[in-house]
C-alpha cells in the first residue's frame, strides 16, 4: 500500500490530549457493571470501539463513565488540552498523516458509490455522500453526544456527530497487542469506522430484526460495516497499490477482532461476529466490489 503524494483530508480535528479526573459519584449499578465486563472480557473491552463503535455507544453516560472507571483505574475523562496529539511523537505525526490519506480515498469512494446509487436499499431517502470528521486524540476525548471515551476504548464513530476517533497509539496496540500489523490493517479500521458512518446515512444502523436479539443485529451491522470497508478497499486498489500482501494483513486485523477470538465461546452472547464471519464479510465487499452485496439484512441469520 502506497500513500505517498496523496490528498490528505480536511476533514479533520486534532482534540490533542485529553485531561483525566477522578469520578465521583452515582453511576451504574455494579450488578450491571459486572455483567458487562464478564460478557465483553477485559480484552474484548479495550477493543470494544473497532468491533464497531458497539456497546460503549449505546450505553447511557452513567456506564460509560463506570466502565472507563474500571478500565483506567477508577479515572474518567474530561477535557482535552491544547497540546497536539498528532505532534507527541514522529510515530503519531505518520499516524496522522497516513488516516487523512485514508480518509480522503473513502471520500472520495463513497461518494461516487453515492452518486450512482450503488447502495443498500432500506427505503430511505439518500442524498449525496455526507463526508464524517476524523478526530485524533491521546488519551481519552469528548464527544458530540456519544459521551466521553478513554483511549483504552479504540477506535469508534459517533452517529451523533458524524465523526470517528481515533488515538494514533491504537495502531501500536494493533501490532503488538493484537498481533495484526501493518499499514493496510491500519486503513481496514478507519475503512470499518467509515462504513459504519455509512450505514449512518443509508438507515441500516437503526434497523431491527424480528425475532433477533440486540446481540445478533449488531452482528448484522459490523459485518455489513466489514463489507464496506472491503468495497472500499477494492475501489481504492490501483491508486493506493493494495497488493495481495495488504489484503491478508486487512483480513488478519479481522480475525483479531472476531468475538471467538476475542475469547467469547458463546454464540449468543456474540455482537460482531466470528473471525470467519469478519473476514469472510470483508473479502466479500473487496471481491464484489458492490456495496448492495452488502446487504446482511437480506439473509437469516444462519445464512451470514
């Protein structure tokens, strides 16, 4: 993969590093609290946000905050100083550089995939291509209505501001924690965050199942947003020079990701999917290179 001389974004913030505070008070009842923390693991958590954005963002602010607190030691987030994060280190100044590459190719893809109407249909009036922001930050961050979130969180996109965060650590934490390195590993989890930006805007975020717990539609939404992250990667091949060792280090990253690997040996209790779903949803939108094959709600849930 080739990012060299390409447009940067400007759609783009630098938070720069976020302050931490003691919490105080309330908050979730620790019964639920522990409940959440043995479903997800301890593991599972740190990477709950590039599963998807999933859980954290649904919880109400009083979870979020509990959760935090166990995550980092009883500190939760506040404010963001006006120190850059792009510039703690020449490590994060490349982070930062590479993600505006790839956020200006999903750009510049969607909204062509935008135009021609190459979309998942689910009845909803679709206009032009709406671009997100990318927030970098160290840390921990604020955001527009999703809360507050330490870096401990991963990755993630707030619907309500149409926005992904990112701390540039995270692609450290990727090779050496989740042993899945490289650059295209990198692209695949913006390309992930963008894709559910995606769904944002076409309605199937929001979409319920009859008959399905909140479990396995969320299984629906990540492995749709997998798929678009590969119809992203095909449609940027020849600029960017994907090559076929960029493509294994994308569908590593998504078996690292996956809910058995992640540790979860219960089905049910899975919210984004196996490692053979992830990767096999991701190669499914790279080798079709058609978003509307997408569609993971046009099947039984079997069938995904």
């Amino acid at each position: 993969m080739d990012t060299r001389g390409h447009r940067k974004s400007d759609n783009f913030e630098d938070r720069g590093v976020g302050r931490a505070g003691r919490r105080r008070g309330g908050g979730l009842p620790l019964t639920l609290l522990s409940t959440i923390i043995r479903r997800l693991g301890l593991k599972g958590s740190l990477v709950l946000a590039v599963l998807g954005g999933g859980l954290y963002l649904f919880l109400p602010q009083s979870a979020q905050q509990m959760l935090l607190a166990q995550l980092t030691g009883g500190v939760a987030t506040t404010s963001s100083s006006t120190k850059s994060a792009c510039e703690l280190s020449a490590g994060h100044r490349t982070a930062c550089d590479f993600s505006r590459v790839v956020l200006a190719s999903t750009e510049a893809v969607w909204a062509k995939k935008f135009q021609a109407g190459q979309l998942p249909d689910y009845g909803q009036a679709v206009a032009g291509y709406v671009e997100p922001t990318l927030v970098v930050f160290s840390r921990a961050v604020s955001t527009g209505g999703c809360g507050h979130a330490s870096s401990a969180m991963g990755p993630f996109y707030c619907p309500a501001d149409q926005r992904l965060y990112i701390d540039p650590d995270f692609y450290g934490v990727m090779e050496k924690r989740l042993k899945a390195p490289g650059d295209f590993a990198q692209a695949y989890v913006i390309a992930h965050e963008v894709g559910h930006h995606v769904q944002n805007l076409i309605g199937s975020s929001r979409l319920s199942v009859r008959g399905e717990t909140k479990n396995q539609v969320s299984v629906r939404v990540e492995l749709q947003a997998d798929c678009l992250a590969g119809v992203w990667g095909r449609a940027a091949q020849a600029s960017l020079s994907i090559t076929d060792e960029d493509l294994a280090e994308a569908l590593t990253a998504a078996h690292a990701i996956g809910d058995d690997a992640l540790g979860h040996t219960d089905t049910r209790t899975f919210s984004h999917g196996s490692s053979e779903q992830r990767m096999r949803w991701f190669k499914r939108g790279f080798e079709g290179a058609d978003a509307r094959a997408c569609d993971s709600f046009a099947m039984k849930h079997s069938a995904l």
